[in-house]
C-alpha cells in the first residue's frame, strides 16, 4: 500500500518505488492461495482507490499482472531435463 502511494504522491521516488513495486505482490502470490491473494490484493486496491482516488487502481494493476505471472512461473516446477 505505501509503495502504490508513493509512486502517486512522492514523484522524487519514483525510480525507486517502481523497480519495488512487484515484490510485495509475488511473495503474497507464492506463499497464499490464490482465492485469499485475490481478496487481499482487491482489498488493498480499495483502500488504495478510497485515499488516492481511481489513479492509484490503475497503476497497481498494471503491476499486479506481472507479478501474477512471475508468481506462477515461481510456484510451477521446472521443466524435466533442463538443469
């Protein structure tokens, strides 16, 4: 939550706060399951919506997607016979 804020109200930190901004996201992915990370990560873009307005939604989805993604590749096992 207060890495979404700050990429909407600190602009000085914003290099920062995007190269972070997936972090929290995939470790929530990979240690929940994924109906308790879909209510968590809903309700963290509400309180996000309610304090920020309809700007800081948009930016924690277009974060959310790779994070997803990086998640799930994280949980799947590899491939046999690639290592």
């Amino acid at each position: 939550m207060l890495l979404l804020l700050s990429v909407l109200l600190l602009p000085a930190l914003n290099v920062l706060t995007v190269t972070l901004m997936m972090v929290p996201y995939v470790i929530l992915y990979t240690m929940l399951p994924t109906k308790s990370f879909a209510i968590q990560a809903a309700v963290v873009l509400a309180i996000a919506f309610l304090i920020a307005g309809p700007v800081a939604p948009v930016v924690g989805l277009f974060f959310l997607v790779p994070a997803v993604i990086m998640g799930h590749l994280y949980r799947k096992k590899p491939l046999p016979g690639l290592y």
